[in-house]
C-alpha cells in the first residue's frame, strides 16, 4: 500500500529537539556491518547537508524575519539530524575506506534510479556520470590495497565489481559541457523529481568530502587523487543540480526538499538491515513528516499555493531498495564508454572536431598523462604488483579494457 506524507500527522513528543546524548549514537561495526548500512548512513548523511545549506540559501535571499525565524527552527534539527547521522561512522574506519562506501554508494544509486527512470534525457544524464564514478571505485581501491592492505572487495560485499570504467582521465571536460537542459517539475512525475533530487545532495556531498579530505590524506599521491576526482565530483553536482527546475519559488524547493527527505528516509527504514540504525531512520522519517507539513503551511502563506499544486501526487512510487547492480553497469560500459558530453548533449568522442572545447581542456589538464593522479595510481600499483587490483565477476566488457598490466589512457580520449 502506498503512502502519502501529506496525509501522515507525525507522533508529536514533548520535545522538539535532540539531547547530547541522542546526537551520539552507538556507530556501526566496520568489520561486520553490511555494505549497504554503510551506503544508507552516507545518502542520509548528504540529504542532511543538503537541506541545511539550501535552507541557509533560502534565508540569505529573504527579507521577511518571520519566515526566516520558521527557516531556523527547520534547519536546526535537520543540523541535528545531521550530527546524529554522521556519529554512525565509527572512529577506526580511515577516510579512503569511507571513501570507498561513497563510491560505492554512487555506482549503485545511480545505477537504480537510472534503471528505472522513464525520463530519457535524465536517463541518460545518469548513465553518463554512473561510468565516472565507476571508474573512481576502482582507483580508489588499487590506493587502498596499495597503501592499508585492504582489499576493497571485502568493503562493497561483493555486490558491486571495482574495475575500470570510463577512465578518469577521460572524464575532463571543458566547465560548459557539464550545463543540461533542466527538467520541469510540473510535468516531470514523482519519480524523476526525487531521482534528481537525491542525486545532487548525494553527489555534492562527495564533493564537500573530497573539497575536504584531500589535505588530509597520508601521501602525495593520495591527496592528489583526491583532488583530482573531487573536480569530477564539481562537474558531477554541476550535471545533476542543472536538471532541477529553476522556475521553482524558494517556498516550493522548500517543500520539494522536504518530500524528498520522508521519501528517502522512508525507504531507508524499510531496507535497513541494522535495527540500531533502522530506528533512527524512524525517527528522522517523524521529524521530517511535521517539516513536510510546515512547509505545506508555508507554501500557502507566501505563494498562495497548496501542496498538490507542486506534488500533484503525493503518495510515494516506488521506494529504494538497495540491491547489486553489476549486470546494469556492464550493460552501461559496453554502450557508452566512449562517450562525451558536447553542450547540453552527448556526443561519441570520435565525432568531436578537433577544435573542440574538450580536447582543448584535455590539452590543459592533463599535459602529460605521467602527471594525472588517476593514471599513476594504477602504474605504480602495476609496478609493484605486475597486474592492477580488481574484483571482476566475469571478463571486462571492453577489450580495451581487459589488460591488467597496463593502464589505458585513450579509451574515452
């Protein structure tokens, strides 16, 4: 049976906002927990940072003091939300395993909503950028087992294959390219909304941890590759926040931003596995049920609109589940691996001209393919090993692809 939020009162409590104690939750246990546990905790987490620093947005670009004190209310439990969410990583895990559950969380949410979107254009907006993140998985697993022992299969459980996608060198593109044709959120249906919506908080949210984490990393090599694909991840958030409508009010994101976040936590609490961690997704989902109906009231009082003028259906479709998609993704590299984007499209590299704008950044960037972080990771992990480090359920689907003593740069070039 479906569920519509608007029709939900949430359970009212005495108090409305968390103590210390509640915004220190018992973490998960790294060497036990299910790799999607992981991959939830970080979604939630960047849905969280997402609602506070659209809220803040919001009340930057508003002169009404009243609605900007409802705004505060709003935005200091999603900041506490947000404390709560983030406490769940437990202190031992290292910033380039966490890494991994990022990239792993975005190969397979992409992968999901890309399968079942009905939008072509944001279908294949999705497939586009699932093949960069692909790719990043797997850089960031040779540095893995290269520098900590670790072998990233172990981390993503076998559900999700690190081997090469569209290389990271490939993925440069000149700043224009990354600018799509928004959406507009009056005809699109529910389901294409909250896809766009959930994959631009996730994909900023890896932005703002590589922004971050790259200075942080143990060695050169490291923090260069951080840095580099934390410029993939600025191209990404560009792609996916330009298909959100932008003749949308501040009053209507508002509401939109807070559907989205019943919907995710709603589908969360139904997937999770842990039950520590289930019942805070229960209790987010409550929260975020009676911030969906104060921006319903909202909406009304300043556009003079109601709620199904923006959500004309508000009952949830098809919730998420997380699930292995490695057949998908195959199917997805055999297609595309050599696609570019060329202005609001997506062109094969091969019918660039030559004084495209792409092989001009290219020539920029990557002067020599000896100075790209994402090659020389793998070449010194060939170097030191004689082959690359791969989890591959069957041969790579692109024969260029399949040497595992040598890292090709021309593939999507």
């Amino acid at each position: 049976m479906s569920l519509n939020p608007f029709n939900e009162k949430p359970i009212v409590t005495n108090d409305d906002f968390y103590s210390w104690k509640e915004l220190a939750p018992k973490p998960y246990n790294k060497f036990d927990v299910d790799p999607y546990t992981k991959v939830r905790v970080i979604l939630a987490n960047g849905a969280e940072y997402e609602a506070v620093w659209f809220s803040h947005q919001f009340h930057r670009h508003c002169p009404d003091n009243e609605l900007r004190r409802d705004l505060a209310l709003l935005r200091r439990k999603e900041q506490q939300q947000q404390k709560r969410i983030a406490a769940l990583k437990p202190i031992g895990e290292s910033i380039l395993e966490h890494t991994i559950a990022y990239e792993q969380l975005a190969v397979d949410l992409t992968a999901i909503f890309a399968e079942r979107e009905s939008n072509k254009y944001v279908k294949q907006a999705m497939d586009f950028a699932l093949l960069e993140d692909f790719d990043h998985l797997y850089r960031y697993a040779d540095l893995l087992e290269m520098d900590k022992g670790i072998y990233a299969e172990k981390l993503v459980g076998g559900y999700t294959e690190l081997m090469p996608g569209r290389p990271t060198i490939a993925e440069h593109r000149f700043p224009t390219d990354d600018i799509k044709r928004y959406v507009n959120f009056k005809q699109a249906n529910s389901l294409t909304k909250l896809d766009i919506n959930i994959l631009t908080a996730a994909e900023q949210q890896t932005m703002n941890y590589y922004m971050n984490q790259a200075a942080f990393y143990q060695n050169k090599l490291g923090r260069e590759l951080y840095t580099e694909i934390g410029m993939i991840e600025e191209q990404h958030v560009s792609l996916y926040g330009g298909l959100k409508d932008t003749t949308c009010s501040w009053c209507e994101e508002l509401l939109m931003h807070e559907y989205t976040e019943c919907y995710l936590y709603y589908s969360l609490m139904q997937d999770e596995t842990d039950e520590n961690i289930k019942e805070i997704w229960e209790q987010h989902f409550n929260d975020e049920l009676a911030h969906l109906h104060k921006a319903a009231e909202l909406l009304q009082k300043y556009d003079n609109k109601v709620w199904q003028q923006v959500i004309p259906q508000g009952e949830f479709p098809e919730l998420l589940t997380f699930h292995s998609n490695i057949e998908y993704v195959r199917g997805v590299l055999s297609g595309t691996v050599n696609i570019t984007a060329r202005g609001e499209d997506y062109v094969e590299v091969a019918e660039l001209p030559n004084d495209a704008k792409f092989f001009d950044y290219q020539r920029q960037v990557n002067v020599k393919d000896s100075e790209v972080a994402s090659h020389n990771v793998i070449s010194k992990y060939i170097a030191d090993n004689r082959r690359d480090y791969r989890f591959e359920t069957a041969e790579h689907p692109i024969e260029e692809l399949r040497d595992r003593k040598h890292d090709n740069t021309e593939v999507g070039r």
